[in-house]
C-alpha cells in the first residue's frame, strides 16, 4: 500500500475548488464515453450546473482532520457528489417533492423528461461505486471500507429510508423529526466525514468526535432547509452547530473542518 503523507494545506481553496471541478468532469466524461449524447447531456446537467459542494468540502476536510493528504480522498469526495446529486434528481421527481426547479435551474425532469431524471439518478449512483475503483493505488480492503461506508448511508438504512419517511411517515414528535433527518440527511454527511479514516491505520482518536460532529451538523443542516422553507416548526439550527464545532475542536487538525462548518452555517439558501 502507498505510504500516507500528513498534509498541513487547507483543503478548500478556490484553487482546491477549481481542481475538484476540472477533475470531476473529466471524470464523468470518462465514465461516460459511450453513453447516448442526450443521457450524457442530462447527467452532465444535473451534476455539473450549479452545486456548492459542501460535501466534497466535508472530505477534503475530514482527510486533512486525519491527517491525510487530499489526493487519497479525491475519488470519495466525487463518488458523494454524484450520490448527492443522485438524491437530488430523485428527490425532486413527481412521485417524491415535485420540485420544478434545482439550483435555480429546471429540474432534470423538467429540463430533460421524467424518464431521463430517472435513469440519470440510477446511473449517477452506479458511476459513484465506479469512480471509487479507480485508484489503482489504494489497498482493495480500503476501498471495500469505503464502499461499504456509501452503500450504508444511502441505502435502505440511510437517505433512502429518511426519504421514505419524509413521504410517507410525517413527523409528529421531535423525536421522530430528528430520526427522519439523521437518516435522510446526516446519513451522508456521516460517510463524508467518517469515510476517509478508512485510509488510516488507527481510526480510533477521531472516529468519534468525527461522527459526533456529523450528527450534529446533519441536524442543523436540515433545521436549516427547514428555516429556509419557513417551517415555524422547526428549530432554530445555531446549538447544532455549535454541537458539531464543539465536538472537534480540542483536535490539533480541526481548522480545516471548522472553517468548512462555518461556511455551511452561512449558507443563505
């Protein structure tokens, strides 16, 4: 296995930002040579137009909080873009949201048809597990850890299931909101944060406050769709947050993570 360098580099720069994105679609135009131009189309639409990234920055973050060098975790952080994106194109369908519009653009069913947002989302989901084969360096029982910790987040035990709720289980306890947003949500937040100790020897000094911290953030991320929506049930997001800043902060590498939890904190929409 190549050995693992420490990096002392703030991940997410606008240089950092301008290499993930040359890289990601570089990518998606590899994974998708022989795909018919008008699908290739779509799923370039829906993963490349728009997006903050907040969840490769969570990688990039997480990899710097265990010490690691951002390479090692590049194809993670596009292998959760596309399952985002994924989540999204899904999620904004008839049958499930019906929402006519994804960062300010139409939605893919719209833009494109109903039946293309749904083969777009099968096959983002298939080309993330793709993508995390690619790094012919990396030992084959990480990357099966790293599959493993995608396939839980957003299976049947994770945003599938928060989805299902939020369809067909409204809430009506704060007990029962905060599980449908720990699984619809933070499910995934939790594979950003928690997957790259994976790539580490010994993962047991920041796999805790690294899934407090994703617990957390989760919460208040969704509290904050919530607030955003104007749902007057919702709480207000700021003690997640803090929660989630608490829990990593006595770590000497946790600047990187802070800074990227902030920004999420100030997002406006």
């Amino acid at each position: 296995m190549t050995q693992i360098m420490p990096t002392t580099e703030i991940p997410w720069n606008t240089q950092a930002i301008h290499h993930f994105e040359t890289d990601f679609e570089t990518q998606i135009d590899a994974l998708t040579q022989h795909t018919p131009n008008t699908l290739k189309t779509a799923l370039k639409y829906s993963v490349l137009k728009g997006g903050k990234r907040f969840r490769a920055q969570l990688v990039y973050a997480s990899a710097q909080f265990c010490h690691l060098p951002i390479e090692h975790v590049r194809d993670l952080a596009m292998a959760i873009e596309l399952l985002h994106s994924y989540s999204l194109v899904h999620d904004d369908l008839p049958a499930m949201d019906d929402d006519a519009l994804r960062r300010n653009q139409p939605s893919c069913h719209i833009a494109f048809t109903e039946a293309t947002a749904i083969l777009v989302g099968d096959a983002l989901q298939s080309m993330a597990f793709e993508v995390l084969t690619h790094h012919t360096q990396r030992d084959p029982h990480i990357t099966l850890k790293l599959i493993q910790h995608l396939a839980r987040a957003v299976g049947p035990n994770g945003m599938v299931a928060g989805q299902y709720l939020d369809l067909h289980a409204p809430a009506n306890t704060k007990q029962a909101q905060q599980h449908q947003y720990e699984l619809k949500t933070g499910a995934l937040f939790q594979a950003c944060l928690c997957a790259p100790t994976a790539l580490m020897g010994n993962s047991e000094t920041v796999y805790k406050p690294l899934t407090t911290c994703a617990y957390h953030l989760g919460l208040a991320y969704q509290h904050q769709d919530d607030a955003f929506d104007q749902d007057t049930r919702s709480p207000s997001p700021k003690t997640h947050y803090e929660a989630a800043l608490q829990a990593i902060q006595s770590h000497p590498h946790h600047r990187a993570l802070s800074q990227c939890i902030e920004a999420i904190q100030q997002r406006t929409h």
